[in-house]
C-alpha cells in the first residue's frame, strides 16, 4: 500500500504483561520463525531521537493529528557497524520508515545539528544522493533547515522479533524500555539510563503489509489473553521519564 511516496505498512501496538509475553510468544513459535539477528532473535536497540526546540514531534500525539513524524539515530547493541538515520512517518493506524546508512563521522555531525554533507552530497555526488537509500537524509536536511532538530532523548529497549512471510509480519516485543539524556554518547554501554515504563509490562508490535494471517489475527484476539490496543509511543514514554528523573522540562 502507497501513499503518494510512502510505502505503509499497518501497525498494531499493545501492552501486555509478562504472563501475556510467554503465552504469545510460545503461540508465535508455533507458526512464526525468529528474526536472523541477534541471539534466539533478541537484540539491543538504542534510539537516539532529535526534535525542534518546542518539542513539536512530542506534543504531535497530544495534539491529536492524524499525521504525525519522529526523526532518529539507531544503533544496535553499542556498535558503530550499522548505524541508521531513520524518519518514521505515521499516518492514522499506518506507518512508513525511510532509512539512510550513515557512519560514525556523520553520525557525530548530526548530532551536532550539521548536516551540511548531505548538502555536499547533493552538490558533488548527485546520483548517490539520489538514491531511495539517502531520501531520508535529503529529508533530514531540509527539515532541520526549517526545524532546528536537536538530540532530546535516549530510547533503549531489548527486542525479540518473530517473522511470518506471509503478509510479511514482524511481531517484536520490546522489553526494558529504558530513557537517557540526549547529550551523551549513544554508543557509550554506560549512560545513564532510568525506566521508561511499568515494571514487568513491555510493548508488543505488529507490522504487516497488506493482510495479517488468520492465525496471527486469532492469536490478537483471542479471549484468554485479553489484549487491548495501545497508542503508546516508546518516545513519549521516554520523554516523560526523562522529565521526571532528570529534570528536564518538556514544553
């Protein structure tokens, strides 16, 4: 499914228990195989988010647009191997995600509110710049022209991921959501970080094309788990947690 340019995918979010976790996640090995990634298909996820100084991405949700837009920096397990600059568009219950790899060097400058290599891209090496793969560092660009985007939070969480072909489904539970200011190191294992969410519960996600298979539709629906949709935002949560631990104020 297409809007315009973006590729969407539906998105369905819960909080769930620890109960309701091995209960899916014993249904989802039935059907579903782990993620290639990381150990049995779990991975550490650290999310470095920027916004403008008004916190306009925060306030979005609240405001209750329909559209909304969340710009990051993702690392996985401390590394500077993969490094992503990802804007992640949300139209109503559909989502899209561009996503650019950059380097450690780039990293560093956009952190820094610098993006003038991407403008350097575009001026000296066109057709690279113009490549589905840079188009979310061309966004970048122009919107932190306009924006001033700026690190406000740390996001880190562990991830268990189950994938289905069919649809193309990933089911991920993301556990120990965690905040940390966003003025340290991202690839530092030891920032300071506090907890981001209720002790025990976690955030299950599931993203499919198309159609969501039967089984995987009954699995969500079924009575004995009970499970009831959630419009939480792991930037939120970890904006607010931020506030209450360290001070800052959110606008």
């Amino acid at each position: 499914m297409h809007y315009k340019t973006h590729g969407l995918r539906h998105e369905l979010k819960y909080s769930i228990s620890y109960a309701q976790y091995i209960e899916l996640r014993s249904r989802a090995m039935c059907f579903m195989r782990h993620d290639e990634n990381g150990t049995d298909g779990r991975y550490f996820i650290r999310s470095l988010y920027l916004d403008d100084i008004c916190m306009a991405d925060f306030h979005q949700k609240d405001e209750g647009r329909s559209r909304r837009r969340k710009y990051r920096i993702r690392i996985y397990d401390y590394n500077d191997s993969v490094i992503k600059f990802e804007i992640k568009d949300k139209f109503d219950s559909y989502i899209s995600k561009k996503s650019s790899l950059i380097t450690r060097e780039q990293c560093e400058s956009i952190i820094r509110g610098d993006f003038g290599f991407v403008s350097d891209m575009i001026l000296y090496d066109p057709e690279t710049a113009g490549t589905p793969q840079n188009r979310a560092l061309r966004m970048g660009c122009i919107d932190n022209a306009c924006r001033i985007l700026r690190p406000q939070v740390v996001v880190d969480y562990d991830r268990e991921v189950f994938i289905c072909d069919e649809g193309n489904v990933r089911m991920t539970f993301d556990m120990n959501l965690r905040a940390g200011q966003g003025t340290g190191s991202i690839f530092d294992p030891h920032l300071p970080t506090v907890p981001a969410y209720e002790n025990g519960r976690m955030i299950l996600e599931v993203k499919y094309d198309d159609y969501l298979p039967q089984f995987i539709r009954r699995m969500l629906r079924s009575k004995k788990l009970s499970l009831w949709q959630s419009a939480e935002s792991k930037y939120s949560l970890c904006c607010i947690a931020q506030a209450n631990y360290f001070g800052k104020v959110v606008i």
